[in-house]
C-alpha cells in the first residue's frame, strides 16, 4: 500500500488520447505510489466538458476532479497536451501541488505546427487508416500489437468537437503570462526520437518559463508516446522526481 505521506501522482494524457496510456507507468510506481488518471473531457469515456475546451477550462476541471478526491498532497503529470493544461494548473498555485512532471508537453506558448499539418489532422478525424499512420509517426519504440490496438481506439472515440477545439483553440493559446506564477519544483521529461516536439522544443520553449535550474530529462529511442514507448524509465524518472520532493 501507498505511504500515508506519499504524493499521489495525477497524470493527464495526450490528445486523441485517453488516461489508460498510463497503465504500466501505473503499474511499475505501485504499491508505493497511487497514479489517479483521469480522462480528460471529449476523451477516452469521458463527455464533452462542462466548461468548454480552453486550457483554462481543462485546467477547472482537474482542479474539481482533485477537490473530489479528496487529495492534500499530490503531483501534476502532464503529457502532451496534458502538459500544457498541467502548466495552466499549476499557474493557480493550488493547495496541495507538490510539483509539476511534464512529458513531451505542448509548450506555453502556441504549439509549432505549419497550416498544412494543422488541416490534415483536422481531415484525418474519424479515419482509422489516418490513426495508424500518426501512430507510426510519433513512436520511436515498437509498441505491442494490443497498445497499437489500443492508440488507434482512443484517437477514433476522441469527439469531434474535442478534436478541433484543440487543433484550432488550445494548441494555439498562449499562457505565457501565467507562467512566473508556477513555484512548485518542475521536471520536463522527453525523448530524443520524437518527430512531434523535439527535445530542443523544450529547451526553448518551455524550459526558461519554469522555476531556475528545472531539468530535462532525455529517455534515448523513445519516440512521442513516452508512456507507451517507455513505461519503466518514465516510473523511475517519476519515483526520483517523488524522491527528491522529500529531501
């Protein structure tokens, strides 16, 4: 069983994705660490969010999906997309943050991506061949044939509107000012195959908006879905980020 005194880890996932990337990383923190993953809303089996789809609205509703747990004392896991929405919620200085884990995050500030990029993936909603072919893009890393299985679902349950608000909307918003609020110690994860956002991505655009001497952390071969691709060192690089908040 969990330390009493042990954070709870809450991680939010990628878009088109759902909170059941985060099974073996999970699974390899247990039985020290409880990893609560939640589905974020227009994802995986959760409905279309109350608020809307802006950061900030992503970022209430994880601050009421904590409140209902219940939780004094916990860790942001952000990836992907979920980083950026990590980063919005972490900016409001809620009680009981002990600090901010972000994976391949979309940066602060508006998300690289040309006109051409962002309409192709706004026409490949709903197509499964269109699933597959993202998949191969953005892993490094062979994945088993049940996780591409389980990728390709999440991404044609993702809804419609959840889709494009945050190709149009939320990949675009910009919350730099938000970011000095930020305090609680940070580490940015990566991997060095990712053909989304780069390690150098990071460095340039989220690194300098986190509290001084944040690292980044680089898993070799690994591609974008970093908990997929490399469950076991993004546990370890978790437990000792954990680790380090009690020294």
């Amino acid at each position: 069983m969990p330390s009493s005194a042990a954070p709870t880890f809450i991680c939010l996932h990628y878009w088109a994705g759902s909170g059941r990337e985060w099974a073996a990383v999970a699974a390899a923190l247990a039985p020290d660490y409880t990893c609560l993953t939640p589905d974020l809303g227009g994802f995986g089996g959760a409905p279309a969010p109350a608020g809307g789809y802006s950061v900030q609205a992503y970022a209430e509703a994880v601050g009421a999906f904590i409140r209902e747990q219940g939780l004094s004392s916990y860790i942001l896991v952000g990836h992907s997309m979920g980083g950026k929405i990590a980063l919005a919620f972490a900016a409001q200085q809620p009680a009981g943050l002990r600090g901010l884990a972000l994976l391949s995050p979309s940066p602060p500030s508006p998300e690289p991506m040309t006109d051409e990029e962002r309409l192709a993936s706004l026409h490949a909603y709903g197509n499964p061949h269109a699933a597959a072919r993202t998949l191969a893009h953005i892993t490094a890393r062979p994945l088993s044939e049940a996780l591409q299985t389980q990728v390709i679902e999440d991404n044609l349950r993702t809804t419609h509107a959840a889709w494009d608000a945050w190709l149009l909307h939320g990949s675009r918003e910009n919350i730099l000012t938000q970011m000095p609020l930020i305090t609680v110690p940070a580490v940015v994860i990566a991997g060095d195959a990712d053909a989304v956002m780069s390690p150098s991505l990071h460095g340039l655009e989220t690194l300098p908006h986190l509290p001084p001497n944040t690292p980044l952390e680089i898993i070799g071969g690994a591609g974008h879905l970093l908990p997929l691709e490399a469950p076991q060192e993004v546990a370890a690089l978790l437990r000792e980020f954990a680790e380090s908040l009690e020294r």
